[in-house]
C-alpha cells in the first residue's frame, strides 16, 4: 500500500460516501465513550452543521469500513448505492 498517495484515498473513499448522500467525519474527543477522536462516522449529507451530526457508537476504525457503511445505510433507505 506504500505506493499509493493516502490523500487520493481518502478522498476516494469520501466521494463514495458522498455519492450515495454521505459524509465522513472524523469524531471529537469528549468524555464518554461515544463519538471518539480516533474513528471514523458516516454522517448523512442532509446534516449542514457538523456538530449536529450523530457520531454516536463505536465508529469504524478505517475511512474505508466507514464508506462501507455509508453505502449501506444508503440501500436501506433505497438510495442509489
């Protein structure tokens, strides 16, 4: 993986969430264990203020796993992904 340039992935991987109406943020450090500075959250597009966005539960370790999530919350709802 050492030949590939992180920034053009992590942006692949945001516009996939981005392409079925996701985004993906990381979380905040606060004090419980919600919403954790070391994961990452698919947060639905609809959301405008970031800090309304529900970053609760365990998040995903990779931004990859949370693409993953965000496509698959997307067919739940029956959206394009």
């Amino acid at each position: 993986m050492s030949d590939f340039d992180e920034g053009v992935i992590l942006r692949a991987h945001r516009f996939r969430a981005e392409w079925v109406g996701y985004r993906l943020e990381r979380g905040h450090c606060m004090e419980g264990e919600d919403d954790r500075a070391d994961r990452w959250y698919a947060v639905a597009a609809s959301r405008t203020v970031s800090t309304a966005a529900d970053r609760s539960g365990p998040g995903f370790r990779t931004i990859e796993a949370a693409a993953d999530e965000a496509e698959r919350l997307a067919s739940q709802e029956g959206g394009s992904a």
